[in-house]
C-alpha cells in the first residue's frame, strides 16, 4: 500500500476510507448497488475491505472509481483483474489483462492463461499453443500449462504433439493422476476407444474407489463402444458403495433400454481443457485455496458454459463465501437434463433457509417431495430445516414421511434415525425418542454423537445411571476434545454426587467451550457443591 499512497497521506486515507467503509453498510445486499466516495484512498480501501468480505460488487465499483483516476497503477490492475476473472466476468478481464505490467503478468500467470484459453474458445489452437509454450513453468502455470497446451494441440490434430505437451507435466508432485486422466481423454477425443479404456481402467484400479467423474467418463466411454454390460458394471459399482445417490438412475434405465448411445462427455478440445481446468480447480478446493479455485473454476466455464460440474463446484465456493443467493444462481442454471440437475434442488432449499427464506424452502421442498413420491430426500431435507428452526414438532413429522419411503432401514440411515431422535425428544416424544436413539446405536455402537446425547437424556431424566455413564466415557474417549461431551461427562458425575470428579471434567469443558453458558453454569453448580463459592 505504501508504493500506491505516501506516507504523508495516510491520516487522510483512513478518515476517508472510514466513510467509504460505512457506506458498503453491514449486510449489503448481492443487488444493491454500492455507493463509491469522493476520495482515491477511501474507495481503494473500500475496495479492500469489500473483497475481503466478499462483496464483490460493491469491490468492483470501488475499484472502478480509483483506476479511472489511477488507470496504470499495478497493484490496483492486479486485483481488478483478479476479482474480474474470479466473478466471470471474462469480458472486463481480457479487456484489463494487457494493461499489465509484462513482468507482472509473467510472475502471476493467469493473464497469458485467460488469454490462451479464450483462444481455444474461439478454436484459434496453434495461437493457444504459442502463447502456453511460452509461459514458465514456476506456480499454478507450470499445472495449467501443459494441460492446456496438450488440449490445444489436440484442436489442431496433433497427437504426438499433444501427447508431448502432457508429458511437461511430468515429475511435479500430485501430477501422475492428471496425467493418466488426459492421457485416456485424449485417447477417447481420437477415437482410441481401447487405448481410452486401458488409462481409465489404470486409475480405477490404483484409486480402488474411482470418483464419482472418473465414474462418469469410463461409463459413458462403455456405452459408446456398445459395451452395455461394462457400462452397466461401472454404474451399479459406484451404486454399490452410494446407494442413496441417483446420479446415473437416467444412464442405467439408457442401458437397460439399449437406447441411442449418449454424446461423449469429453468430445473436444474445448471440453477437454475445460475438464483440466475443473480438475485442477477441484485440487486448490480440497485444500481450501478458495481464489485460485475461483479463477480455474470460471476459466472452464468460460470454455464450456453448460457444464453441470464446474457449475456445481462454483456454487460450493460460493457458499463457503456464505453467498447464497449467488449460489442458487450457479445451481439455476444447470440444465434440467442434467444428471446433477435434481441433487441441487435440496441444496437450493438448504441456501434458501440460510438466507432466513425458510418458507420458501419449506415451499420449494414440499413441492419436490410430491414431485418424487418415492424418494426421501427431500422429506430429510425438510426435517433437517424445521429441526434447526426448532419446530421439532414438525421436523418429526417430516423424517416420519421420509422414513415411510424407504423400503428397509439400513446401516447407513443411522444419522436419519439420530436426527428424527433429536426432533422427537426436544418435542417431548421421549420412547419414540429413546428407540431411535437406540436403533441408531444398533447401526453404528461406536457413534459418539448418539452416545452423548442418549447418555446425557438418561442422566437428565435420572435413567440406566451406569449404562450412561460408560456411554459418555466412551464417547468421550472418541472425542475426548469436544468440550460438549467432555461436559455431559462432568454433568454424570455431579448427578451422581461425585463433585470433584465433576469439577475435574466441567473445567476442561469450559476450556473447550468458554462461550457456552450451559457448560459454564454446569461448572459453576459443581464450583458450590465443592465450597469454591467466590
């Protein structure tokens, strides 16, 4: 900051920029439009502090205001590039990317990246390929790169020099996955079906779980070489391991039908460097490299707009910004078609409720679970919603409904069973409370959650004393740095008049949880009974 303001204005910067700052107000709405100050430094630091808390309109119009008085100020043009390209707004990026200082653009990258990419949009291949040759291969340019560069040179038809290309990525730590996962998809865009089928076959057997896109690829390779039975193998093994999920319910009743093969998921060069992009972005997710993941994510839809999965890993970032109206939008606009279409609407329903829409969710949930008459999703969704608006009541009648659609309860529906448990003991239904609580248990015996809450209830109610208290020794033992467990142990002893020993564990609990008042009343019960009174 010191380089874009001297020193000698600082006392004038913060006086304005208290202004400007007031002005973004504490909970600007997505649509609202912000309102710049009069001053350079007041808007650059509004600018700052609306991209730090994620207020990227509002940051785009402070920063608007200072590059109109400050057009070639490096600094300011690297974060309006970078909020430009991470908002999708690829129109204004490309138009800010050459303002760039060039040493600038080559230690960051992502200008030449954005503009090799519109290249391979605009099917302008061999200049894709010129431009990615050149960067260096240091940071997130030594990943996108070659990726990039192979999907190019597979636009212009050449295979040995896409295959080159791949191979840059070589010997860079976490790389071998991608390279095996082009190398099939570049096999599979050249009508090598039998070379495709042995690099997807590679990474399903060294994975041992494949993910649930490598899932979809080897799947829809099967049905196009009319390898139904393979096809169908691959759908029911993944159906196997989330048999809740109904992702590939559309291409199992298409095989069963031997209907019309599907399009290839990954059929061009376009779709193929969007695929790169979306992979990559989905590593920089994992680790929580939320703007990095941003900018990859919005570079493969720019490439492949109507694609469903970079759509759905954009709304997750959002909502991990908390911008859910934002959210709903990347959601909305998936195609219906989409096999990721219906899993979004319980999601939308979810952001709705955190929005404090929640009768829009309950709405839009009751209309969804009419509309799937068979499903309980929905149903669990809208128990989950009325449990936290604490209408337990209700939020019970809600996981009955749901549990009513499903044929036989399993293992997996222990969590189903803890939530409906919760909603009817907070709602004074205690024994059908109790039976959830214990046919949870039944499913999953070493589950601290349902442990500690069953445990505690029994000791609240003065009920099985010695079987709750080996319960919360066990569940604390699981979790022995949850202070909320750690307490209801502390609140066992002192119901069974063991005060120091109480003590003992409530003070550890308030050392884990110092903000919670029960956990603090609890130790100051136990604090009278041992005579520490002051």
């Amino acid at each position: 900051m010191s380089d874009f303001f001297p020193r000698r204005l600082f006392a004038a910067l913060f006086a304005s920029a208290a202004i400007a700052l007031a002005l973004l107000g504490p909970s600007r709405a997505a649509t609202e439009a912000p309102r710049p100050g009069v001053s350079t430094a007041g808007n650059y630091l509004a600018g700052r502090h609306a991209q730090v808390v994620r207020e990227m309109a509002s940051a785009i119009a402070f920063y608007a205001v200072v590059l109109a008085r400050e057009p070639d100020n490096p600094d300011l043009l690297r974060r309006a590039f970078v909020i430009y390209l991470a908002e999708g707004r690829i129109a204004e990026a490309l138009a800010l990317a050459p303002r760039i200082p060039k040493e600038d653009a080559a230690r960051n990258g992502y200008p030449e990246i954005l503009f090799a990419t519109d290249e391979i949009k605009r099917g302008r291949f061999a200049a894709a390929a010129a431009r990615l040759n050149a960067l260096g291969q240091d940071g997130i340019a030594g990943f996108v790169a070659p990726l990039l560069s192979a999907w190019a040179e597979t636009g212009r038809g050449d295979r040995p020099a896409a295959a080159a290309a791949l191979g840059r990525l070589g010997g860079k730590e976490g790389t071998q996955v991608f390279l095996d996962l082009h190398g099939a998809l570049l096999a599979d865009v050249a009508g090598d079906f039998p070379a495709a089928e042995a690099g997807y076959r590679k990474i399903a057997d060294e994975d041992g779980v494949p993910t649930v896109r490598l899932a979809v690829l080897f799947g829809n390779l099967y049905e196009r070489m009319g390898e139904r039975a393979k096809a169908q193998a691959v759908y029911d093994s993944f159906r196997a391991r989330n048999p809740d999920s109904r992702l590939f319910d559309e291409a199992l009743r298409r095989v069963a039908a031997a209907k019309a093969k599907p399009k290839p998921e990954v059929g061009t060069a376009a779709e193929g460097a969007a695929e790169a992009l979306l992979g990559l972005a989905g590593v920089f997710r994992q680790q929580n490299v939320r703007e990095t993941a941003y900018l990859l994510t919005r570079l493969a839809l720019h490439l492949r707009p109507d694609f469903p999965t970079a759509r759905v890993l954009l709304a997750d970032l959002l909502e991990l910004d908390r911008r859910y109206a934002d959210a709903n939008a990347a959601y909305e606009a998936i195609n219906p078609a989409s096999a990721l279409y219906r899993a979004t609407r319980t999601r939308i329903a979810a952001n709705l409720d955190r929005m404090d829409r929640s009768d829009e969710a309950v709405a839009r949930l009751e209309t969804l679970a009419k509309s799937e008459v068979k499903e309980p999703e929905a149903l669990i969704q809208l128990g989950d919603i009325l449990r936290g608006r604490k209408k337990f009541k209700d939020a019970a009648e809600a996981y009955d409904r749901a549990i009513e659609r499903i044929p036989a309860l399993e293992r997996r529906h222990w969590a189903l069973l803890y939530s409906r448990a919760i909603a009817l003991e907070r709602s004074d239904q205690w024994p059908r409370a109790e039976a959830d609580f214990l046919k949870a248990l039944e499913f999953e015996p070493d589950q601290p959650f349902v442990l500690n809450y069953l445990g505690y209830s029994w000791v609240e109610k003065r009920q099985h004393l010695e079987r709750a208290t080996d319960m919360i020794r066990k569940a604390v033992a699981l979790r022995p740095n949850d202070g909320y467990i750690v307490d209801s142990l502390g609140w066992v002893h002192y119901q069974l008049g063991a005060y120091a020993d109480a003590v003992r564990e409530l003070e550890r609990a308030v050392e884990l949880r110092p903000e919670d008042p029960v956990v603090n009343d609890h130790l100051g019960d136990a604090f009278w009974r041992v005579g520490r009174r002051t």
